[in-house]
C-alpha cells in the first residue's frame, strides 16, 4: 500500500508516493490527473526498482505554485526533490506534461537521468490539440478518457489541476520545444502513444535525429496507454527498466 507523502520546499507542500527498492524510478503525470493513475504501473514497478509518484506544482496534493509553473520550473522542483531526498540518477516515466518536464529536467541535467520513458509527450505545438489550452480539467477527463470505473478513479484528482500550470507549461512548449535539446543527448528514450489519442499525435520516425530514441504506438489505445491496457503497458515498461544503462530501446523485444 502507498502512504501519503510530502515534503516542504519554499514553504510548500509537494506531495509524492513511494513503493519498493532499488535503483529509483520517478513517475510524472500529464496535464489530466496526478500521481495516482500510475498505481499499478508503480505497484509493477517496485518489485525491481524504488518507485517514486511525484505530483507537479499546481496539480494533485502538491500545492500551488504559480511563479514555478513553466517546464523549467517543474524541472526544478524535480531537481530540488531529488537533492532533498538524496536520489542519484534516475529512470523517468512521463506523460504529457510530465515527459516534457523529464525532458526539460534531462537538458539542464543530463548527468543524472538514466534514460526517459515519455508516454503521449507532444514534440512540437502542432502535435498537442488545440483543446488542452481551453477545456476545464474535468472536460478533459470526460474528452480523453474511457470513463471505465477505473479510469474515473485513477483520474479523479484532475480537478484539483490549476488552470494556470496546464496553460504556462504549454506556452512553454510553443516557445521551447525541449525535444529540439533533448533527441540530440544521446539518452535513451522510449516515446510511447496510443493511435486514439485525441490530444497528441505521435511523430514521424523521420523527425528523429537520435538512435537513441525509438517509437512504440499502442494500437486501440488513446491517450492513457497505462489505464488503456495497463499489462501491455507495463511489460514494455519493465522490458524497457531492464535494458542495460546506454542501450538503445530499439533493442527491446516486445513479447
């Protein structure tokens, strides 16, 4: 079982959930939700690695933070997370937002990320629908969702979601794509999306510079892969925990 958690960090709450031990796993959620719609990937996870649930400034149990809303600043209270709880580096699994404060955190620290999983991360403006910027957390649930009663309980925290974080990480993105930084790391990144996603659409293989990045699409699947079909999901993310440090995901054989 997870326990709540929560440390304070200029003067306020950020809340997180931990289970197992090992080398340290950070989970981070998108713009829809917070840390608890990775429960069970964190459950599969922690029979081999230290999984961590991390809630973004604005978003779940961790309080508001309107000044540290952008990508980087996300980035740092990943940064400053990691420093007060004594964590070296680290596998991320994103999603949406969460992949792109990875990524972010992984350009101005590349030294302690050990490869990136980002899930339904938007590269670029064009592949994030116009929608994310204008509908209410709840709409968005009701928009991307299968409104199966697991998904509405692993999503029901998205209304507790600032408005004010979903649009300044996405202006971040408009103005600073952190992919342009990232793909040229050499990381390894796996990029996973479903081909039902309403909200982001994947990239053409040919966008990438790096053979360090490699692109798997879930098909049937839409913009929760790991609610959507959470044994396939979490196969290819054990699979992808388990390569050694420096292997391409390419080398992943998906059973």
């Amino acid at each position: 079982m997870a326990g709540g958690n929560g440390i304070l960090l200029d003067g306020s709450i950020v809340h997180f959930e931990t289970l197992g031990r090992g080398r340290p796993v950070i989970f981070l959620h998108g713009w829809v939700g917070s840390w608890r719609y990775w429960l069970s990937a964190m459950q599969v996870a922690s029979r081999g690695f230290h999984a961590y649930g991390l809630d973004l400034w604005g978003f779940g149990d961790t309080a508001p933070h309107v000044l540290n809303y952008s990508l980087e600043g996300q980035s740092t209270l990943l940064d400053r997370f990691l420093n007060e709880m004594g964590i070296g580096k680290i596998a991320i699994i994103g999603h949406g937002l969460g992949a792109l404060v990875g990524m972010t955190f992984a350009v101005r620290f590349p030294q302690s990320v050990d490869r990136l999983m980002a899930v339904s991360c938007p590269l670029h403006m064009e592949a994030l629908h116009s929608r994310l910027r204008t509908a209410s957390p709840t709409e968005l649930v009701d928009w991307l969702s299968d409104r199966s009663k697991e998904a509405i309980t692993a999503l029901e925290d998205a209304p507790k979601a600032d408005v004010q974080a979903i649009a300044a990480s996405i202006v971040g993105l408009q103005a600073d794509p952190p992919f342009v930084y990232f793909r040229n790391l050499n990381i390894p990144c796996l990029l996973v999306y479903g081909d039902k996603d309403k909200a982001v659409s994947a990239p053409d293989e040919s966008y990438f510079l790096s053979t360090m990045t490699h692109l798997h699409i879930f098909e049937r699947v839409g913009h929760f892969p790991m609610l959507e079909q959470p044994l396939l999901f979490e196969r290819l993310m054990m699979n992808f925990l388990a390569l050694e440090s420096g292997v391409s995901p390419a080398e992943i054989q998906v059973k």
